[in-house]
C-alpha cells in the first residue's frame, strides 16, 4: 500500500497546475484502492498545506459521500445489507447525534461510509443528505490535513491515547434521554 501512496503522492507533486484535480480525483477512487482516509488526507496536507489540502479533501470527501449516496439509492438490496451490518454495530437502534458522528469520522479505524449510510438512513432528501455529508466530512479533512504529520508520527501507545480520547468523546456527546414506554411507566 506504501508503494500506491508514494507513487500518487510523485504523481500528484509533478501535475503542476492540474494537482488539486488529481488530489480530487484520488478521493473518489480512494476506496477502490483501499486507502484509508487518513493517509489521504495526510498527503493533502503535506502537498498542499493545511488551508488548500483541508478544501481539497473536503471536496473529494463530499463527492465520494455523493457517489456512495447514489450508490445506495440505485442499488437498495447493497445498502439493505449494509444497514443490516450497521444494525449488528449499533444495537437497540441506538441513535447517534451530530457530534458523535462527527468524532466517529475522526476515529481511523471505523470505515468512512459508516456514518454515509447512518446519514442516508435519517435523511429525507438529497438536499439534507449533502449538507449533512458536508458537515461530517469537516472534522477529518480540516484535523488529518493540520495535524498530520502529529497523528502520522505518533507511537503505537500515541494511537491508542488518542483513539481512547475520541472514544471518550463519543460518551461524552451521547443523547442523555431515555424513553420509557407507557406500559413500564404505570406498570405496578
């Protein structure tokens, strides 16, 4: 797989003007050569900078949550069986807020198109479906490109801290409701 990061990386580095296109491109095909997003965004942030590699993973992010959304729509039994793995994660159909979604997308080694389905799932339209997509696609893009070469160059102890503080996150910004049914409400 290093050998699939460093000659795109050479690739994009010698596209001159056409770069940012390529780097675009590289997103939407990312998950066909399985490269996580991470690296990719990575890579961003070390060929462009922070400001312009963060617009350009935005960019390509969005358009593979875009082509995931059209993907699920025209084929529905592939996303049937997607919601079913999803259900096995998410027991009792748990509901996840905004910012859990947004720090599940920080989390390396949870699949990118997770939080896609969960966002197809409780959206209405296409509209909702691509400001949401936006709005998740943020935090991954803006954190991987700054602190990139931090999250790169951490030791494996670095990377379970983290992943344990992201984790942390996710109980902290849990819904606090629970829903009683009326029938264990009166119950005697």
């Amino acid at each position: 797989m290093n050998e699939k990061i460093e000659a795109a990386r050479q690739f994009i580095e010698a596209s001159g003007w056409l770069a940012p296109f390529f780097f675009v491109v590289l997103h939407i095909i990312r998950p066909f050569l399985f490269i996580p997003v991470l690296i990719t965004c990575l890579v961003g942030g070390y060929i462009f900078g922070t400001l312009y590699g963060s617009l350009y993973s935005v960019i390509g992010l969005t358009l593979t949550s875009l082509f995931f959304y059209l993907l699920i729509h025209y084929f529905p039994n592939f996303g049937k069986k997607l919601s079913q793995l999803k259900g096995k994660i998410l027991k009792n159909g748990n509901k996840l807020t905004d910012l859990q979604l947004m720090v599940i997308r920080l989390i390396p080694f949870i699949h990118f198109h997770f939080v896609s389905l969960y966002v197809f799932e409780t959206t209405n339209h296409f509209r909702d479906y691509v400001i949401r997509s936006i709005l998740f696609v943020l935090p991954p893009a803006i954190i991987y490109t700054a602190f990139g070469d931090m999250i790169h160059q951490l030791p494996l102890t670095g990377t379970i801290t983290l992943t344990l503080i992201l984790l942390l996150c996710l109980l902290i910004f849990r819904k606090k409701e629970e829903t009683i049914k009326w029938a264990d409400f009166f119950r005697m």
